[in-house]
C-alpha cells in the first residue's frame, strides 16, 4: 500500500507577509507502473498540493525526520525542554543593584 510522507524544507521568513514552510512530497511503496505514470506528471501534483516537488519511489524510503521516538512501551516519548535561568537571575540582580544606587544618590 502505498504511503505519502512530507518532508519539510527549511522555512522561508518574510518581512512582509506570512512566513512559507515549503515540503516536499514523498510517495513511496507504490507499484513500478504506478511510480512511473507518477514520475511522469509530478509538477501537477506539486501544484494541486501546494508541494515545492514529488517524488516517487516503489520501494521503501523513510525519512528521518519524520520518526517519532518511542518509549519502551510503545508510546511516543515526550521531552519536556526548561530553561536556564541562572545568568537571567544575575543580570536582573545586577540591574536592580544599579538602578537601587542610581535611586540612592538621586536621594541625597
């Protein structure tokens, strides 16, 4: 049975008007027959898809960036991402010190 993938290309940031995630479509584990006729016509995909270009392959192609880590049991690993906030805390400490002697001698 055949599968459709996508492969995202880097993203495209304007300053003007919305930001472009551009991909790549990937059909995969189809017949020879099929990938042919495919192969023959892929800028009208592309087009109707809104896709930057298909490809197409019989066999089986998998694309790293689409495999979801899983846990031992089967279920899709979830990483929780915190931020270090140890040089944020000096900065702010720093700061409130000058602006606490800046306020001081603006007092005498």
């Amino acid at each position: 049975m055949a599968r459709l993938q996508i492969l995202e290309l880097p993203t495209i940031y304007r300053d003007e008007g919305p930001d472009e995630t551009p991909y790549i479509l990937v059909i995969d584990q189809v017949g020879e027959e099929t990938a042919a006729d495919i192969a023959r016509w892929p800028d009208d995909i592309a087009t109707r898809t809104g896709a930057r270009h298909v490809l197409c392959f019989s066999e089986t192609v998998d694309i790293p960036a689409n495999e979801t880590p899983v846990d031992p049991d089967g279920y899709p690993l979830k990483f929780r991402v915190e931020g270090d906030l140890e040089q944020f805390r000096e900065q702010v400490q720093q700061e409130i010190a000058k602006a606490s002697e800046q306020l001081r001698r603006g007092i005498r």
